[in-house]
C-alpha cells in the first residue's frame, strides 16, 4: 500500500483537486496525530486520504507546497 503522499499525488495527477484538508493545514502548527483529505475526481468521485502521526506531518508539508 502506498503512503499519503504518493496516493494524493497519484489523484492530483489524475486531475482530482482536494476538496477538504481536516485539520486544516494553516490553522495551526501544532503537532497532529492525524490528517484527513478529501479529493474529488473528474468522475465525480470522492476520495480520502489518510495519515497518522509522522506520515500525517508529511502529509501536511506537501499540500502546504501545493498551495503556495
């Protein structure tokens, strides 16, 4: 099974857009156990990501590098 990362880069690549990032990712830089990500796909599709812990961190700096 693939990580966080590779399976939201794996849906971006397929045109999808993440719809929702819980929690959300400029709100705090606090330490988070977990981080949930909504994508929706050109299908119509919806799809969620999830990580824990240290994958979740990951996680968290690579959609902060796809919004700036």
């Amino acid at each position: 099974m693939a990580d966080a990362v590779e399976q939201l880069q794996e849906m971006l690549g397929r045109n999808c857009r993440v719809q929702k990032v819980q929690p959300a990712v400029f709100a705090s830089d606090a330490e988070v156990n977990i981080v949930i990500v909504t994508v929706a796909c050109p299908d119509g599709g919806t799809h969620t990501v999830k990580a824990y812990r240290e994958e979740a961190q990951r996680l968290r700096e690579f959609i902060r590098t796809l919004k700036t």
